[in-house]
C-alpha cells in the first residue's frame, strides 16, 4: 500500500476517533437535553463518517474497487442524523411547558411546536380533531 494512502486513511480514523469522543463527552456532559442532542447529531456524524470514509479508502486501496456498503451506510446517516435531531428537539419543545414558555415570539399566531395552536394556549388537544 502507498505511504500516502496509509497517512490518508490514519488521518481519516484519527479524525473520526476524536469527534466520536468529543460527540460521547457531550452527550454524557452537557447539562439539558437540547445541548445535549448537539453532541451526538453533530460530531458523532463526523466522527462515524469519518470512519467509514477512511474503511473506504482502504477498500479501493487494498482491493482496487469502491465499497459500496460504506457509502450507502454514509449516505443514509447523513441524511437521516439532522432529520432526527430535528424530530426529537420538536417532541421537547412540545412537551416542555417550562421550556416553551422561555422561548421568543415566533412573529406569527403559530407557537414553535408543529402542534401548538398558539403561543401560551393552555388546550393541550387545541391542534387536534376531537
């Protein structure tokens, strides 16, 4: 294997090692749920991505095809990390009374929840048929 190569795919696990510990830290550290969620949605992606771009690497290296598996496993974690994050940071604020409350205006008759019918409405069905 070229010396370039093993420097190329070293950095990329290297890199991927030190956002998978940054995003476990702050998954473990942070003190809310909000802060919280930023760890493993935003450096752990990395670092896992990190990872598989660097198996790849190696593959076309030591093989001389591309690996498909990798890709498909990066390309789905990449669009499925922000979707989650998002789905679940919604739920919170939803669910959170105290934490909704402490939330700026949004500028419109709609609260910040999808389901909330207004800002500072007490009907907890309001958004749903009855």
């Amino acid at each position: 294997m070229p010396i370039v190569a093993e420097f190329l795919i070293a950095a990329l696990i290297v890199v991927g090692a030190f956002f998978l510990l940054v995003g476990s830290f702050a998954l473990a550290k942070l003190p809310d749920m909000m802060r919280r969620l930023h760890g493993p949605t935003k450096a752990t992606t990395l670092g896992v991505g990190s990872v598989l771009v660097a198996s790849m690497a190696y593959a076309a290296v030591v093989r001389g095809t591309l690996s498909m598996h990798e890709l498909l496993i990066t390309l789905f974690l990449f669009l499925t990390a922000p979707v989650t994050a998002f789905m679940v940071s919604k739920a919170h604020i939803l669910r959170d009374r105290p934490e909704r409350a402490k939330l700026p205006p949004t500028g419109s008759e709609k609260g910040w929840a999808t389901l909330d019918p207004s800002p500072g409405s007490t009907d907890e069905l309001a958004g749903f048929e009855r």
